[in-house]
C-alpha cells in the first residue's frame, strides 16, 4: 500500500440504504485520507490493538466517523481483526483491531 493509495481510496464507506450516510460518505471525502492515516497510526503504535471504541477517545474522533475510516482500512488490507475482544465501557465485547503483518 502505497502513500497515494491511503489518500487516494475508493469513494469513503458507507450505508447502501441511507442517503444521509452517502452524502455524509461525499462530504468527508476531502479529508477521509488523512484520518484514515491518524487510525492507521494509531493502531500501528499499540501492540496490544485497540477497539473501535479506545480508537475513538484517544483520537477525539466521532464513531461515525472513526469506524468508517476503520472499514475502509480493513477493506484495504492495512488492518484486521486480531481474533481477541475486549470489553468496552458498557461491558460489551468488542473486535481488537491490529496491523497486518507484512512480510519484509
């Protein structure tokens, strides 16, 4: 994955269904790369992974648009589910989300 690639994506995630959530998806779309990169950055410097939800609070980021940025991360091959939960603050089970490791 190249720097162009993680700015440059496909249009941003978003609901099939909804078209508020399709235009949310156009109107983040100038600034979807750079915080795909603070997520991307972010789970790169935990070892233990993150949930959705730590992501969310360390970077002051807004669920809705946090995990979207996640999604398209995941769908880009950058990041997957680690195979382990965590419980959240309502004492739910939550994905843990790591690097994929890449070969060198």
């Amino acid at each position: 994955m190249t720097q162009t690639e993680l700015y440059d994506s496909d249009f941003p995630a978003f609901q099939a269904h909804s078209e508020t959530s399709h235009d949310a998806a156009e109107a983040i779309m100038p600034n979807a790369g750079t915080l795909r990169r603070r997520v991307l950055d972010l789970i790169g410097v935990a070892p233990a992974g993150l949930t959705d939800e730590q992501i969310q609070f360390v970077l002051s980021m807004n669920p809705s648009t946090q995990r979207p940025r996640r999604i398209e991360l995941q769908r880009m091959g950058l990041i997957q589910d680690s195979g382990r939960k965590r419980v959240t603050r309502s004492g739910r089970k939550a994905v843990v989300w790591e690097l994929v490791a890449r070969e060198k």
